[in-house]
C-alpha cells in the first residue's frame, strides 16, 4: 500500500482492476489492509481461493532464510557469496 498512498493516494488504479472497490472512497480503500478486507470470501466476488496463506508463506521464508544464513556452510562461504551476489 506505500506504493498506492504515495502514487495513486485517489486510488485510480486499484478501481480500475477490482471492480468491487470502484464505489468506495480512495480513504477506505487505501486503508484496507489494515483492516483484514479479504475480496475472496465476499459473496458477489469472482476471485478463486488464494492457494495459500501468504503470512504464512512469508514466515516460513524468513525462517528458512535465517536458518540458511546461521549455517557453517554460509558463514564459511560468506565473502563468497557476497562478492556474487553484491555488486560494490
């Protein structure tokens, strides 16, 4: 939403894609996440289920990710790695 409250604060774009929110005020809508809106259990919507929770996807990420990164094998490779994948 930093995105849209910094680029389209009258919501214009997201209107234009989710016909559901066309009728309501850029306010409302640029509030949304912060108020759990789920577009998927509305009656009137045509959305298909998310496949899966994405919380719940990003917490495994970062958990796998820091278990990576607290691994010998990248502590020991760590300038390595950097040096591929970082450009100075």
């Amino acid at each position: 939403m930093k995105q849209a409250l910094e680029h389209d604060v009258d919501a214009l774009f997201i209107k234009k894609w989710v016909e559901e929110l066309r009728g309501y005020d850029p306010g409302y809508i640029l509030n949304l996440p912060s108020k759990n809106y789920d577009l998927f259990s509305q009656p009137e919507s045509h959305y298909p289920q998310p496949l899966y929770n994405f919380q719940e996807r990003i917490k495994k990420t970062k958990d796998l990710l820091w278990q990576w990164k607290k691994s010998n094998k990248v502590k020991k490779n760590n300038l390595k790695i950097l040096s591929k994948h970082v450009k100075v």
